[in-house]
C-alpha cells in the first residue's frame, strides 16, 4: 500500500488543520497517524479501525485530535484543533497494528504542519 498525505502548513497556535491520506488500495487493517518532530524518533498519534471504526489516540492528542475515514475514497483524515507549537512535526499515515499501534509497511512523503506560538 502507498501512501499520499496532503494538508500540512503553517498555522498560529490555537489554529486548525485538516490532514488527508488517500491510500493506493484498500486495507482491512487498522490506519494511523504518526508524527516526528525535528531530532525526534517518530511517534505514534492516532488510529482507526477500518472495520468499526474504533479510534486511538496518543495522550498529547487527545481531545484536540480527531481521526476519520472515508470508505469509498481509501482515505483517512486527521482534523487538528487548538493546535500548539509542540505539534509541529512532518505527518505521517500508514497502517497500524492495532495491539501495539505500531506502523506496518513503508511511509509515504508526509505533510509538513508547522505551528508558530
């Protein structure tokens, strides 16, 4: 599966952002988002059930961060509110094991999502 990730930029703290994920193919696995900041190991954030939609989320994300899909468009989005600098980080999605949340597969490009304080 190949990914394209899509919706990064710059927006002030307090700000929101949209990421979307388009997937080559279909997966019945668990997606996710993943994130890694400058000097930083990559880091879990959320993830969704593809079947039953059951969600996941990273404590630092919890409650500002919300994960979705679109069945039909192979899609998985991540909509960002109250956005603080400590969120910058280029953005990732890839398929999750839903046990560990760890990543399966390779990553795509990622988003850049930079937050200005």
């Amino acid at each position: 599966v190949q990914w394209v990730e899509s919706g990064g930029g710059l927006v002030q703290s307090g700000g929101s952002l949209r990421l979307s994920c388009v997937a080559s193919e279909s997966t019945v696995s668990g997606l996710g988002w993943f994130r890694q900041a400058p000097g930083k190991e990559r880091e879990f954030v959320a993830a969704i059930a593809w079947v039953g939609g059951t969600t996941r989320y990273a404590d630092s994300v919890n409650g500002r961060f919300t994960i979705s899909k679109d069945d039909a468009k192979n899609t998985v989005y991540l909509q960002m509110n109250t956005l603080a600098p400590e969120d910058t980080a280029v953005y990732y999605c890839n398929r999750v094991r839903l046990a560990t949340m760890s990543p399966l597969g390779a990553w795509g490009q990622g988003t850049q999502v930079s937050v200005s304080s």
